[in-house]
C-alpha cells in the first residue's frame, strides 16, 4: 500500500520556505533537470505537467495516463490521514489565469479522482493574472509575497470551507506556492487546520566529493 511521506527536520531545509510547524508530506521524489527515465517520480510529474496545447497529440495519453495513476497511489495516504467528508481539499492555482486557453485543472481532476466526486475539492484560489510557471532554477521563481498578491477568491465556488483544509501541488521546490496558499486562507478565516499534500517533492542530489575530480 502506498503511504505519504512526512517532510520532517531532514530535508525540510531543501523546502526553504517551509517553516518547522508545517505539516507536509509527498508522494515521490523528483529530481531536476532529469529526464522522464530518471525515476518513476519524474516520469510521472513531467507527464502530468505536459502542457493542454498537447491535447490534440499523440503524447496526450501520458498525461491522462499519469492522472489517474497518480490518483490511485494518493488514495489510500490521503484517506488514512484526513476525513473526506469534514476536509476541504484547494488545489494550487496554475500559472495560467482560468481563462487562459492553456489553463490546466489537473490538480482538481487528480484531487477529485483520488477523493471522490462527493468530496470538498475547488478551485478556490485563483491568479489574477498570468506569472509565467516556476522555472526549475532558484532564479526567477515568484516569492511567496509575489504570489500570494496575486491571489484572489473564484467567484465561481463558495468561500465556505471546513477547517481542515489540504493544500494541494504536484511538485514541492522551495515552498513558496503552498506558504502563499497558506497565508491567504488564514487571512480570510480563522482557526484552519491546514496541511499540504505534494505528488512528490524536488529532491537536492548530494554531490559527490570526486565532483570535481579530473583523475590523475
């Protein structure tokens, strides 16, 4: 049976914008600039992240296909942590506005397909407008302030959440989407139980002390 992992005192500092009472865990670990082969974790968060101008395509599959995949690796952690009927389960906004052609909902489809239809899951946070996606380097990623200001409510859902409430990504890099997310529901409600739930987590390779060695 697969189980979420805990982001604890070990590799918390990997996640720099995590504080040490953030309650998070993952799935898988994925490792950057590698390829789909890499690992099972980087094949499925690259597929998942291919992008809707794809639908049309022959690859299409892989997405849908690491979808649902996704969803049944979730499902049991998910269901052995949180009550499904008193959780309130909020995807992270994608980079792209809702009204964006290339705006992706697979968060809330991964989210609805591991839960159930019945469950509380919306897209209650939404960009006001297009940032562009995080990129895998530390150099221009949005900080949490950033994001958080362009945030706001979907008028499109109701505001009334349960307060347990799970924060939800495929990927987790520094930490900054989740920390956002974060400070923007405890802004608007009090006394939430929040937790975030990641597919996988960026993990730091530890290099090697023959790195830079040239031999002799």
């Amino acid at each position: 049976m697969s189980r979420l992992l805990k982001i604890d005192d070990l590799i918390r500092d990997q996640h720099s914008s995590l504080a040490e009472d953030d309650e998070c865990y993952y799935l898988l670990e994925y490792t950057a600039r590698k390829l789909s082969s890499h690992s099972r974790g980087n094949r499925l968060i690259l597929n998942c992240k291919k992008k809707m101008d794809r639908k049309d395509k022959a690859d299409w599959h892989y997405k849908i296909d690491a979808i649902r995949e996704i969803a049944r690796e979730l499902r049991p952690g998910i269901a052995s942590l949180f009550d499904l009927s008193a959780t309130t389960f909020i995807p992270v906004p994608p980079s792209k506005v809702v009204s964006h052609p290339l705006h992706d909902p697979r968060l809330e489809r991964i989210l609805k397909l591991t839960c159930g239809e019945s469950a509380d899951v919306r897209e209650l946070i939404v960009a006001k407008k297009e940032m562009g996606a995080s990129h895998e380097s530390e150099h221009d990623r949005p900080t949490v302030a950033e994001l958080y200001s362009n945030y706001k409510f979907n008028p499109a859902v109701s505001k009334e959440i349960f307060n347990d409430v799970v924060i939800f990504d495929d990927l987790i890099t520094a930490g900054n989407h989740f920390k956002a997310c974060q400070q923007f529901l405890n802004k608007h409600y009090s006394d939430l139980n929040i937790t975030g739930i990641f597919v996988a987590r960026r993990a730091i390779e530890a290099s090697s002390p023959f790195d830079d060695f040239d031999g002799f």
